[in-house]
C-alpha cells in the first residue's frame, strides 16, 4: 500500500456560508508538499480519496484544481482544517463483527488526514472513516499521539480499553484534576475538546476551536464520508480475515473440540532415527466441550490398546495377550489470550485398567499362566495452550499433575495370588500434540 493511499477518507462538508446566500466558494488556503502555502477560495464539494479541489485565488481568476495527494493541510477559515499527518494508528476494528480478543491497540503506521478540533499548545484532532473513529492530541513540538478507547471481546461478552484517560490524566492536566474527573471523562467531541480548552487556558495558550457537530447542519463540523467498497485502504481489507474465528463463534453457545494425538505422525514425517522413543500418553482420543460465553465447560480423553505375541523360547511356546483402557474426565475452562491462541486448565478423575496374560507351553511343566490384573484411579490438575491454524483447526499440548492410586494383582499356575498398591505423584510435560476440529 502507498503512503497516499490511507491520506483522505472522503468527506461532505457542510458550510454557514450556504445559508448566507453566499456562492459556493469559501475562503480558506491549502499548504502543498513543499509547504507553499496559497491563499484561495474553495469550493464547497463531497471529496474522495484521490479525489481533487476546486479553488479560486480571487473572483477574478479562473478556475483551478489541486490533487489531494499533493496536499499537506487544507483550510477553511474558522470553520475547518485537516492536517496530514504520519501516525501511529490502532486498526482494531469497532463494529461487533469485528471485535478481537486483544485488549491492547493493534497499532500501524498510516499517514492520514486529521481533523483539527482544538488548536492551541495542546491539539486535539480526530478521525473517522473505514468503519475506524479515532482522537490523537500533539503537545507543542512532542509527537502525535493517539487517545486508546478500544472495545475487544472477552469469554463474558465485550470489555474496554479506557487507557486514554490514564494518558490524559498524566500528559494533559494543567489543572490537576483528579483520578474521579478523567473516570467520568467520555471519549467523544464534545467532551474531549471541553477538556482540551481548559487545558490550554490552564496553559496560557489561546485555543481556536473549530465547530461542533450539532443538530444544525450549518454549523457542524465536516463529517467523514464512509469510503466505497473499492476504496476501502488496503489495511481495513487485510485486517478482515485475521477475525475469522471470531465470526465462527460469534452465535454460537457452546464450542466442541474432538482431538487425536499426532505424535505418531510427525515422527513418520520428519523424524529420521526409527527407535525413537514414543510418548508414553494414556488419552489418545479427546473431546471437549466448552461455552462460548464463559469458557466453563467439560473435556474428556479415552483409549484403548489390544496387543498379542507369539514366541517359541527354546522348546516352549509363549502366548502373551496385553489390554489397557484409560479415561478422564471433569471440569474444564477455555481462555481466549488472542486471536489465535487459547489457554485452558482444568480438574479431571481417572480411571483405568490393564490386563497381561501370558500362557507358556512347556512339554515338562505343562502350561503355566501368569496374569496381572491393574486397576488405578487417581485426580488432579490439567493445563494447555492451543493454537488456531485456522477457524475450525487447532494444534495444541497440555501439561498435567496427577495423583494415582494403583493395585496389581499377579497370579501364577502354582502358587499363591499376589497383591502390590502404588501411590505415585507424577507430573508430565508438555511434549504430546494434539490436533483438534472444533465444531
């Protein structure tokens, strides 16, 4: 995108000088990029992006016209000014449908046009267009600076960002008002160019305000004009797709999530050393269920595994038949830390179980069976972080710390059953992905 492709969200302004029966030209100036200034008559007229002026030197002279892209500042005596200027912009998007997950600004350098509210020590300026309302203040030579109010999306429903009056209390208070004043300070004009007055009155500095917008369209300030759908800037289109996910969970109430362990896959893939050793992870298959309000849902995880061998050992033959079952389940809450990243912890109760039977042939001893039956349960904590490859896919790990209670009971032809309980406190590590279809 070109710098003056961003420069001027289309306008229609709206004169006092109409209702004076005055002509349609008012007086003003505009400053080019070389700052050279020109004293003129323009034409009240609707402006787009790329669009062009239409001015007068004098009654006397003909008419001529200046590109917008070749402006720096354009004036209309005590009614308006837009200024260009390079700034450091928060593109987040404030319509619903739009809302991220991210409380801080999602900040670009654009270089735009800006309404000039208050004029004095301390500016006040504005801008509005591409679906984006923004105010940003300059103190004498420091830089522009934008007032962040950014609405995002939470599990609970929607939230603020109202950094912007931290930001006022702290840059822009000659008076010393208090904490209590910039809680109830809104972010609109009228508020904010009340206050930037005071400020500069506080400063010493005599402020020209220009009009506000009120009922009566003579007097209002110039509205921004929304762009066409094929002038919308290059960077409101590439925001777009970035909400995806958003979209997708937008209307729905709860959010299922059916994962596989992919371990096994990316070792055939990309790992060359053929005895490496497998992750040694009980819940192969998982689901989830989570509200789309508050994160608070359910998750489970389920295998099973059958196993059967057949040996000759010397003169014997050796059958060995191994089984085991795993499930978990309980109590489990999503967290949206971004647009594409998703935290969760959760409380779960196991229960599982293993058989080994082996049964050895022996011409002397006949056949001998040894079988060991296990039974566990067992609870604790669970924690994770998943990504969002795309609006329906995620990849993620977990982490868990789990308590188990276990009992093996072995029996041997011959002799007499034995028993063993295990208490163990283990932790295991984040090294098993999942990958997840959320539907």
């Amino acid at each position: 995108m070109t710098r003056t492709a961003f420069c001027l969200i289309g306008c229609i302004l709206f004169f006092p000088g109409l209702g004076r029966g005055q002509s349609v030209y008012e007086k003003g100036y505009f400053i080019d990029l070389k700052n050279q200034k020109t004293a003129c008559y323009i034409k009240v007229e609707a402006w787009k992006a790329h669009s062009e002026i239409t001015f007068l030197k004098s009654y006397n002279h003909p008419l001529q016209t200046q590109s917008l892209d070749s402006l720096s500042e354009i004036a209309i005596d005590s009614l308006f000014k837009l200024k260009r200027l390079v700034v450091q912009i928060d593109i987040s998007g404030d319509d619903d449908s739009l809302l991220s997950y991210v409380h801080e600004p999602e900040w670009s350098e654009e270089e735009i046009f800006l309404w000039t509210l208050v004029e004095g020590n301390t500016t006040l300026y504005a801008y509005e267009g591409g679906g984006l309302k923004r105010y940003f203040f300059k103190r004498g030579n420091d830089p522009i600076e934008q007032l962040v109010y950014k609405r995002y999306r939470t599990r609970e429903g929607t939230s603020l960002n109202e950094s912007f009056k931290q930001t006022l209390y702290e840059k822009v208070n000659c008076i010393g008002s208090s904490n209590t004043y910039f809680t109830n300070l809104r972010y609109d004009e009228q508020s904010l160019s009340a206050h930037f007055v005071l400020e500069n009155k506080c400063l010493g500095s005599v402020a020209n305000v220009y009009p506000t917008r009120r009922e009566d369209p003579a007097t209002r300030l110039p509205q921004l004009k929304k762009l066409d759908s094929e002038e919308v800037p290059v960077s409101t289109m590439a925001r777009t797709p970035a909400k995806e996910p958003t979209r997708f969970t937008a209307d729905r109430k709860r959010i299922n999530y059916f994962g596989l362990e992919i371990n096994p896959l990316i070792r055939q893939i990309i790992n060359l050393n053929p005895n490496s050793t497998p992750t040694d992870n009980p819940f192969q298959v998982q689901f989830a269920s989570n509200s789309n309000k508050t994160g608070r849902g359910f998750g489970l995880g389920f295998s099973y595994s059958r196993s059967k061998t057949v040996d000759n050992p010397s003169t014997s033959q050796r059958e060995t038949i191994n089984r085991d079952i795993a499930f978990r389940g309980g109590y489990e809450r999503k967290l949206q830390l971004s647009r594409r990243w998703i935290f969760f912890y959760g409380y779960d109760l196991l229960l599982g179980g293993a058989t080994l039977h082996t049964e050895t042939s022996d011409p002397v001893f006949g056949t001998i069976t040894t079988e060991t039956k296990r039974n566990l349960w067992g609870l604790g904590p669970r924690t994770g972080l998943m990504l969002l490859l795309g609006d329906r896919v995620t990849v993620g790990t977990e982490s868990n710390l789990y308590l188990r209670f276990i009992t093996d009971k072995t029996s041997l032809t011959g002799t007499a059953d034995s028993e063993q309980r295990t208490t163990e406190l283990e932790i295991t590590l984040p090294i098993v992905l999942f990958l997840s279809v959320r539907f």
